[in-house]
C-alpha cells in the first residue's frame, strides 16, 4: 500500500468483486423465477442401490 494512494487498489478491487457478485445472484433469482425446480426433491436426487 502507497503511502500517497491509499488503499485504492484493494477498495476498487473489493467493490468490483462486490458488483459482481450482486448481478451474479440477480442472475441466479431471476432465472429461478422463470423456470421453478421440481418440487419432488427425490427427482433431482437419486440414490445408487448399494451391495452389502
């Protein structure tokens, strides 16, 4: 860290990290809004029979 600069370099790298991290969970909300998951849980999960 400069003693002339600051701590510029980290806050603008943090606040970008913090930008992108908000479109990604819009992104995420708005494509669960649009297309619901299965409300059967046992549909996604499957167990493997297992041989004793």
């Amino acid at each position: 860290m400069s003693a002339l600069n600051g701590d510029k370099s980290r806050y603008h790298r943090e606040r970008k990290q913090k930008i992108a991290r908000r479109q990604r969970t819009r992104e995420l909300l708005k494509r669960d809004a649009v297309e619901p998951r299965s409300a059967n849980p046992s549909a996604r999960a499957k167990s493997k029979p297992v041989s004793a």
